[in-house]
C-alpha cells in the first residue's frame, strides 16, 4: 500500500486554478475550485470522515492517511503545522507530509496529507479518563499550570470521565498522575503549545474533537488546538 493513495499528480489540476482561490468570498463560503476537489474526492472512494468550521478531512478504509482540504483560509493551523515540522519526532503531534498543496499564494488554504488517527473515543477508558479530569482540573494537580480553561466548555470533557461525577476523587487524580508519569512528553508539549498559540494571539480550542489517539503506540495527539478569530468571519 502506497504511503499517498492519493498522489499529488491526480489534483495537479489545482495548479492551474490560484486565481479563483484569490476572489475567495468569505459571504460565499466555499470557492468553486474547493467544491470541485470535494467532488474529485467523493467520486473516487474517499469518505468524508469529518468536517469543521475551516476545512474537511476524507479518507479510505484501506488508507493510512487522510487528507485535509480547507474550505477557508485557515493560518493558525498552518502554524501548528509548523511547529510540528520543527518537532517531527513528538509523539503527541500528528504526522503530516511535509510536502502540501497550497491552494492561495500565501498558503493559508491547502490540501495536506497526515496520518490516519483513531478518534479519542477509541482510546482506552483510562487514557480517556485521565485527560478528561486534567483538561478540566488541571489546575488542582501537580501540574502547577490551569489547562481547564483552554477549550472554551470544560464540561465537553464530562463524557469521557464515564458518569465518575466526583471530580476531586482521588482515584481520578491518582490515574492522571499515572498517565502524565508514564507520557513525561505530553506535559511539555501541552505548555509548548499553549506558549505558541498565545505568543501569536490565537483563541485555545482544546476541545475533545481535536485530539485523537494514536494506538500503535497508545499515545494522545493534540491536531486542532487554537484558531485565529480573524479567519472566523
């Protein structure tokens, strides 16, 4: 199985086109070229695995990676992205070709290959558990920093904590303390993140739908963790 089932020669196609994607209307939503790769991807096996306020992802059942396309320009992704290619060996950032299509001349929309990541509900209670009740109390841990703020509605998180309504258990604590010891990573990834989005203004997002789960080495993926109000409109 080729690592890109969709190889970027199959859209060259888009190349052609920037000047469409430069009369983008925000009133409008959609460009006519962005619909078009929507259809080019409906009508050759790809499913819509999920979409967003900036862009849609599809993919295949038989595909390693999914394929993000934006629907409007979308810089604070970009920038995540970023940091990502400047800490590739990460676990707990997602893995996304260096190579994307961009799709405006300054490369705000894209077409991007990234790895295919298992949805956080797929991941094992515990593992859910222990981000839900750091996400929500994080400032109440040995972490020393509050992370319960950062995705706008904590209470989003109270599904994964498995109707446990008790949240200063200490068997809850205890099993966050655990994972956070047996993931030293994710910490300083969390607080590098943070650090980045607020060093250029950007509005956490930290809600459940943008973190995955990785299984192959059972690890939490942070994917979509700010956005740029200025792209909101």
């Amino acid at each position: 199985m080729r690592m890109f089932e969709l190889k970027y020669s199959d859209i060259r196609w888009l190349k052609g086109k920037r000047g469409d994607i430069n009369d983008y209307d925000p009133d409008y939503g959609i460009s006519q070229q962005v619909h078009q790769l929507f259809d080019y991807m409906t009508n050759n096996g790809y499913t819509l695995l999920g979409q967003g306020h900036f862009s849609r992802v599809y993919g295949s059942s038989d595909s390693s990676v999914v394929v993000k396309i934006s629907q409007k320009p979308d810089r604070s992704w970009v920038n995540f992205i970023n940091f990502y290619y400047n800490n590739r060996k990460n676990p707990h950032l997602p893995k996304v070709a260096r190579k994307m299509i961009e799709l405006d001349s300054e490369g705000n929309m894209f077409v991007a290959f990234c790895e295919h990541l298992e949805d956080l509900d797929n991941a094992p209670t515990n593992i859910q558990k222990a981000l839900a009740w750091f996400m929500m109390c994080g400032d109440q841990s040995s972490v020393k920093n509050d992370y319960s703020g950062l995705c706008g509605d904590p209470n989003l998180w109270y599904i994964y904590l498995h109707n446990e309504k008790d949240l200063m258990s200490p068997k809850l604590k205890q099993n966050t303390m655990k994972w956070l010891k047996s993931n030293p990573e994710f910490l300083p990834t969390m607080k590098a993140v943070v650090d980045r989005g607020n060093s250029m203004g950007y509005e956490m997002d930290m809600k459940p739908d943008n973190f995955r789960y990785r299984s192959s080495n059972k690890k939490v993926v942070i994917v979509d963790p700010f956005y740029d109000v200025n792209d909101c409109g």
